[in-house]
C-alpha cells in the first residue's frame, strides 16, 4: 500500500515538474527572441549613428580642405567619433601602412553597417578620394554629404518606432512559438 503511494506520490511530482520544466522553456523562448529582437533594433541605432558619423566627417573634411587645405591623413587623424571609431572605419582609415586615401577608405566602408545604398555611394565617392583637383573633389564631397543626408532624413522619422516594433514582434515571436510547444 505504501508502494502505490509513493509511486502515485513520484507520479504527481513528475507531471508537476514536467509542467514547470514547459513553462521555464516557453519562458525561455519568449526572453531569447526578444533579445533577438533587441540585438536587431540596436543594429538600426547603430547604423544611424554610423550615417550620422560620415556626415559629420565630410562636413570636417570639406572645411578643413576648404579653409586649411590640409592633406587627408592630418583631416583623418583629427577627427573623433565614437560610432566610427567603434565599427573601425576611422582606425582603417589612420592605418595608412602606404596604402593610398582610396584604397583605405573602401576597406573602412567595408566595416560599416549600413544600407547597401548607402556603401554604393561612400565606395564611389573612395575611388575618387585624393586623385582630384580641390575644386572636383570639394563637389564630390558636397554630392556625396547630400546623398547621405537625405538617407538619413529618410531613416531619421521612423527609428524609434521600428525599433520598438521590432522588439515587440521579437516577444511575440517567442510567445508564438511558446504556445505552439505547450
């Protein structure tokens, strides 16, 4: 009798901790993809503060060419951003090894995270990056800040609400998939 019991007794404590080994997995799936969608909504921030970096430098670069007609590596070494500086694209850049402007700067767009639109252009504008006359290459900057800045207007209004909403369907994705295994 006392078998039967213990046996109904082990049986009960199983099922309970079965239910409760379901419920720690659904928990589980729901917090891992919502840092999936977390992780996601930050590499959305980072990409704009990235944008938001090169525009800054070709603003740097375009007056310290204009009015100190200084050479790229003296414009390159005294610039600071901290997004830039983060993904690599300004230390490629400062790590000259005899390499030329254009080759360092198609190695360091390589190192960005940002729209495929956006990497046409900043290549386009390497290629040409210290082998034009000052006027040319004034105008190529100028073309290429407004190409980047009307991205950014374009990416600017919406972020915050992408963000959250992508880390909203991360939950909700793992909520999804958590009913679905219970």
């Amino acid at each position: 009798m006392k078998d039967k019991s213990f046996i109904r007794c082990y049986r009960h404590s199983l099922r309970k901790k079965v239910i409760d080994m379901k419920i720690l997995g659904a928990v589980i799936i729901v917090v891992c993809s919502y840092y999936i969608g977390l992780v996601i909504s930050n590499s959305e921030q980072k990409s704009f503060f990235q944008l938001s970096g090169l525009i800054r430098l070709l603003d740097f670069l375009l007056q310290r060419i204009t009015y100190s007609k200084e050479s790229l590596g003296s414009v390159f070494s005294d610039f600071s951003d901290e997004a830039l500086r983060e993904c690599g694209f300004l230390t490629t850049l400062n790590n000259t090894m005899g390499e030329t402007y254009d080759t360092l700067w198609d190695k360091a767009s390589d190192t960005l995270s940002v729209s495929s639109t956006v990497k046409k252009e900043l290549q386009l504008f390497g290629t040409q990056l210290g082998k034009l006359d000052y006027i040319t290459q004034k105008e190529r900057i100028e073309m290429c800040r407004n190409i980047l800045i009307s991205e950014k207007q374009q990416i600017e209004p919406g972020l915050e609400k992408r963000k959250k909403s992508i880390r909203a369907l991360g939950g909700l994705i793992g909520a999804m998939i958590a009913i679905i295994l219970l």
